[in-house]
C-alpha cells in the first residue's frame, strides 16, 4: 500500500487552490494535515476521493493512477466528513446494507449488529439517519468504515461533531487501521490533538506544500516546527 502524489494543482478559474504539491506516504502512515482556512486541505481531500478531478498531476495510489477516473480504486478510498454521503431516507442498519452491497463486501453483513454495538448505535439501527444528529451520523461514518476496510481513509475535520467518547472510537479505529496497513490522512484545526496521533505531518499555507516531515523526537522539536508555519489561533 503506496500513496503517490506528483505535481498535484487545482485551478478554479484564474484561481489556484493548489500548486504543484507534492508528497509520499507508505502503508501505516496516520498524517496531520494542517493549514489556515482557505489553504487548499478540503481541496487535496476531495481530489484525493475522487470528488474532483486535478487540472495537472497525478495521484497515484498502488501503481493504479485515479487522477482522472472517477471510479478506479474508489472502493480502496473512504472519505469521513460529519454527513459522509450518508443517505437520510433510509435508516442506519439500511445505510450500512446499501454500502456493503455496492462496495461488495458482502461478508461485512454478518458484522453489522456488533459494529453498531461498538460505535454506541444499537439501539438506533432502525431510525432514519434524518433524525440523527451530527455526532451520531459521524458514529455512522465509522461504522461504515469499519465494515468496508478502505485502504486509504480521509477525514475532514472530524472532531468537531464528536463527544469524547465518540473521540476515542474514532483514534481507536484510526490505530487499528494503521496496525492493518491503511493510510489515514486528517484534516483539523486540533492541531495538538490530531498531532499526538499522526506518524507525520503536511501543513499547506496559499496552496502550496510548505512542510512534510516524519514526526521527530524529542516531542518539543516537532512541534516548535509547527509553530513556525501556522497563523496564531491555529491551535
């Protein structure tokens, strides 16, 4: 499991939202993705998913580039945001059944009750997913993620819909996705949450890759690198 990504820019208009960036992750990285609002974060996670298509460079994932197809590798790919594409007509055990069919992973049925059971939503698989609140379709998004496995998962500021229980589930999923392998990269403004967690860091400032670094020790170091790249308030 590689992630590649070469030459990566993003054009709206005569506006760039991302300039040449460039950057390798190998299997089990947990990486920080930081920036000040307007930094191009969102930007490189919607490329990333497949949500839109670079205007130049590649993203290559496995040897197999995805830069400009909208399907491939998109069932290796997960994207966790607050609402996370999840379908408010049907109930929460139905969202879960839809996606484990058109991800085909169909062996994920079987484990739909204890994975509602370990992100607190037993007891609510059967309401509609109009009726939950934003932490509680955050909860869902990980089970959804929990049951498809993606080998490369990215989160859009994910902590702040979430309680500290629902907290702890999510590092404990995002740990154990690392431990398989999986490359997860976090977007957040909870620089020194999302920092406690990460293996490396990639802070963006006006589009472009201004830092890429291997979290260092002693601790101290690291972070007194952060400071020097991030606008005050982020913190």
């Amino acid at each position: 499991m590689h992630l590649t990504v070469r030459h990566l820019a993003k054009a709206y208009g005569l506006r760039w939202a991302l300039k040449d960036v460039n950057f390798d992750l190998p299997a089990g990285e947990v990486v920080a993705l930081l920036g000040p609002n307007g930094a191009g974060k969102t930007t490189l996670l919607k490329l990333l998913a497949g949500l839109i298509f670079p205007t130049d460079g590649e993203i290559v994932l496995d040897r197999s580039n995805f830069s400009r197809s909208a399907t491939a590798r998109r069932s290796a790919i997960g994207f966790l945001t607050p609402g996370d594409h999840l379908y408010d007509s049907l109930t929460v055990r139905e969202n879960l059944v839809f996606f484990i069919s058109i991800y085909k992973k169909s062996g994920a049925i079987t484990q739909i009750d204890a994975t509602l059971d370990e992100v607190g939503l037993k007891h609510h698989s059967d309401e509609y997913v109009a009726a939950l609140s934003s932490g509680m379709k955050c909860r869902l998004s990980i089970a959804k993620w929990k049951l498809l496995e993606p080998e490369l998962l990215l989160l859009d500021e994910p902590y702040g819909v979430l309680d500290g229980n629902g907290v702890d589930l999510l590092e404990s999923f995002l740990k154990a996705q690392r431990q398989e392998g999986s490359i997860a990269i976090i977007a957040s403004h909870h620089v020194a949450r999302v920092l406690n967690l990460c293996t490396r860091a990639l802070i963006l400032h006006q589009g472009s890759l201004i830092f890429d670094e291997a979290r260092q020790q002693p601790w101290e170091s690291f972070t007194r690198a952060f400071g020097e790249f991030l606008p005050h308030g982020e913190s």
